[in-house]
C-alpha cells in the first residue's frame, strides 16, 4: 500500500544486518540506494575509526543519531561519511537516515569503543623477616592485582609475588596491558 512503510533487511559481510524502513513507495522500491562498507567496528578509545561511507543516490542530505562523542557524520554529493575519534567508551547503535526524495531510507550500524584498562593493587603489605639462611629478608606472597578492559588486560608485576624481598620497604608496580592501553597502579611491601 502506497505510504505504507516497509521493513527491509539484508545481511552484509562480517555478519552484520542493515535495517531499511522504505516509506512512499507505491510499487518497487526506487530512489534510493544505498551501497554499504563497514557497518560495525570495534575500535579503543581515542583511536580513529575506519571511515564508514555509504554511496547514496536521489537524496538531498541525512541526519544522523547514536554516534559517540567525537565521531560525526556528512552527507555531501550522494556520500555519507561517519568519521572521527571516539572520546567516551561503550557500545553506539548509530542510525542514518537519508533526506529528500521520495522515499525514507535509513541505515544502521554499530561502533564498539573499549577503553583503556584499569588495574586495582591490592592493599600495602607488612611480614615479618624469616629465621635463619633469610634472616635479610622473607619470601612474601600478596593477592593479585585485578584489572578490568576489552579486551582482557594481561598484568605483570615490577617484583613477582612468591619472591625474596629484603628487609625495609619495596615498591611493586602492577601493570595491566591490552590494544588499547596501559594502566598502573603500585602498593608497599615492607618486611620487618
């Protein structure tokens, strides 16, 4: 029925669904097309993402929602361009929705931005020097640190636990590390 809108969807290669909602259109969808590339990215914060464009023809603009902060859209000269860097983390289900014509179309994809990781030490640490051959210092296990990122961080540690420490205060460093960053955090072990 003419004005009668009409979901249409097809998938593309990496496994990702276009969603079109035609409206207008008394017979064969016409007006409109839309030729898609890279519908759905992960990227880590503060990293560029790969241009996303789709080649339009019989429209006269389009708007756009759901980008994340520091990615925008254009349309100019039957090209929509989404490009930028993404400055906040999470998942973006953008949408954009083609102007002028005769006919709605509207496309939607998916940006994933992770963050850099975090990494929590755990608390300052006191034990008492060993009897005997290691009288100068003990053989100190702590707790893990944790960290937290997409993907997951993988932590080392300046001085591992289950080691000799001397006698006095030692500083450990826990680095967490993923593509999308470092993080640090530091605690105290002090042997008596």
């Amino acid at each position: 029925t003419p004005g009668t809108p009409i979901p249409w969807s097809f998938n593309v290669a990496g496994g990702a669904t276009i969603n079109f909602l035609v409206t207008n259109v008394g017979a064969v969808p016409s007006g409109y097309q839309l030729d898609l590339s890279i519908v759905r990215q992960t990227v880590c914060i503060n990293t560029p993402i790969t241009n996303i464009t789709y080649a339009t023809t019989g429209a006269t603009g389009a708007t756009f929602s759901g980008l994340p902060a520091g990615v925008t859209g254009n349309w100019a000269t039957n090209v929509v361009t989404i490009s930028g860097t993404p400055t906040v983390s999470g998942t973006f289900n953008y949408t954009v929705t083609l102007t002028g014509g005769c006919s709605t179309v509207t496309a939607t994809g998916t940006i994933i931005v992770n963050p850099v990781p975090t990494v929590t030490c755990p608390p300052n640490i006191t034990v008492n020097a060993s009897n005997g051959s290691l009288a100068c210092g003990a053989i100190v296990n702590y707790p893990p640190a944790t960290a937290t990122g997409v993907p997951t961080p993988t932590i080392t540690y300046s001085k591992a636990s289950g080691t000799f420490f001397p006698v006095g205060v030692t500083t450990v460093t826990a680095t967490a590390t993923n593509s999308c960053g470092t993080a640090t955090c530091t605690f105290t072990v002090t042997v008596v």
